[in-house]
C-alpha cells in the first residue's frame, strides 16, 4: 500500500537541497532512497514535479507518494561467512576480497546478501529491499568490516548514526609515494567522473568529502596508512588517496601503473603483482542502536595484504 507523507520545510532547513530536505526530515530514508522516490516521480514540491538539487525554503510543501517496498528478488545460499560478532539486532561480518555486496545485472547471485538471507532469514529492508540489512557497502576488493541491521529498529539507527557520522571507520591502506608527515586531511568533493562513468573523481561541485590519515610505516617509496573517513561517499579513500598522489597500491582505477616508479625490484615486483586495492577495514566504532552501549570491532588484516606489507618490509633498507 502506497504511504502519503505531507511534509512542511522547517525554517532551519531553508536553503537546502530537495533531496537532503527529504533525508532530514525523513531519517528512514537514506539519500539515495530519496533520489529514487524522486526520479520515479513520487515526490512534488509545492504541487510540482523537482528534481533531487532543487533548493527548498522555509514553508514549502513536499508530498511524498511512497510505495511499498519491492519484493527482493534474490535467492538464499549458503555463502560462509566470517562472522565477528551477532546478537539479535546486528551483525558484523568480516567481508573477503571479491565479494559483491548485493545482487545486481552481472552478479546476480554468490553475493554478500544472498548468503545473509540463508543465515538470517529475516532481515530488515529500510531503505529498500534490494539490499535487505545493508547500511554502508565495501567495494568487491576492499576486505573487512561491515555492519548488518537484523531489525528495522537496528537499521534505522544505524543509518541516522552514518549519515551523523558518528561511526568511526580505520581502513589500513597501502599507498605509494611517502607522503613527508605524519598526519594529514584530505578535504576535496567527490563525484561521478564527468567521462568515465565507472570511476569516481575529485569534482568542484561534488559531494562534500573528507579523510584523516596517519603514515603508520614507510616502506620504501611506499607507506603503510591508517585512513579515517569522515564521510562517506562511493570510492572516497581510493580517490582522495590518489589525489594527493599516494594512490593505494594495486589500484585497478585509480593507481595506473605507480610501480615503475619504485626503485627497488623486489617492492616494484610485489606491488606491480598484488591482484587488488590494498584496503582493508580494520575497525568500527559506533553506539549500539539498540542496546546504547559503545562498542568497537576489529578485523585481522587479510593474509594477501600482510603477505605484501612483509615483503615491502623485508625490502625496505
């Protein structure tokens, strides 16, 4: 059954973008659910038809027209998982290199959510039921944590806590070049390339983005960093990495071909063959959205990735 929603922009929205509006005053609905509500035509501004960018002012009436969640076409399988932690709300997986997340046209099956739909059976589906129990993604390569909502109440939570960014995110990255200091911030918008349509770009008019990091290891002419997004946009650390010319290494989209500039053999080797992005999501801290109680977890680096970060040691004067 279709769900009428009539909204009114409060003054301390005034100025805002359609979509961002709708988000604010809807924490149920993630951005790009309401860019979805949007496209499909089922939101009205004042009466008319708008797009996601259009800017709202204190008063302005919003209709929302929302219909029921989609049926989830999508099969269980029996998929292992390396499960961290589980209680009834949530679940932490640790997420192997080349797992798709959620099903779409090219991997319609063996994904993440296929093997959560064989070993929880009921899942929450705010936001959308193509990805029941997702509230952030990794990409395929990138290994680590990820946190799954069992129940709406756990997703809800969780998605008002990511979009406060009141999670707090460590990947441990592999990057070449030495960036000279010990700490730095990547402050650069983030969007669509404007040609390459599968790649993420540093854009003036993009998403606001954000990353704190820390050379925990200089390996030479490669570092060893401790990144800490503050946002969360698609391909953030890989791009803001690159940006600054510490593209991490084994990069397919962002890195190029960075290890010839190595000047030792055996680190130029190592890195030229690592088969993907060297990330991984160490840790996560956040409040429980249920219980209240903080809690933080934790994931072994990956084999592949302290199988090169050795190697670089063992090559390093």
């Amino acid at each position: 059954m279709t769900t009428h929603h009539n909204l009114q922009v409060p003054p301390e929205l005034e100025g805002a973008r359609l979509d961002r509006c709708l988000a604010e005053l809807n924490p149920e609905w993630t951005r790009s659910r309401v860019r979805r509500l949007i496209d499909a035509g089922h939101v009205r501004l004042n009466q008319e038809p708008a797009k996601p960018s259009a800017t709202v002012h204190h008063g302005d009436r919003i209709v929302v027209d929302e219909p029921p969640l989609e049926t989830l076409d999508a099969e269980a399988e029996d998929i292992p998982l390396d499960i961290v932690f589980e209680d009834d709300d949530l679940l932490l997986v640790n997420k192997p290199a080349g797992l798709v997340i959620h099903p779409a046209a090219g991997n319609p099956s063996g994904t993440l959510v296929n093997a959560l739909l064989h070993h929880c059976r009921d899942l929450s589906g705010i936001g959308g039921v193509e990805r029941p129990g997702i509230v952030h993604r990794l990409d395929k390569d990138t290994t680590g944590l990820l946190v799954v909502a069992k129940t709406d109440r756990a997703h809800l939570g969780l998605s008002i806590a990511f979009r406060n960014r009141k999670v707090h995110k460590t990947y441990l990255a592999v990057c070449f070049g030495e960036p000279g200091k010990p700490d730095g911030v990547v402050d650069a918008p983030i969007d669509r390339h404007p040609r390459e349509r599968q790649r993420m770009a540093v854009v003036t008019e993009g998403r606001p983005a954000r990353t704190l990091y820390h050379v925990d290891e200089e390996l030479g002419g490669v570092s060893l960093i401790s990144c800490h997004p503050v946002t969360g946009r698609t391909h953030q650390i890989r791009v803001h990495m690159a940006h600054i010319g510490h593209a991490i290494v084994g990069d397919p989209l962002y890195a190029g071909r960075q290890w010839r500039n190595l000047a030792d053999p055996r680190t130029q080797t190592a890195c030229r063959s690592f088969p993907r992005q060297a990330l991984h999501a160490r840790r996560l801290e956040f409040t429980h959205p249920v219980t209240g109680e903080e809690v933080l977890f934790e994931a072994p680096v990956p084999d592949d990735l302290e199988g090169l970060v050795m190697t670089l040691r063992a090559a390093t004067p």
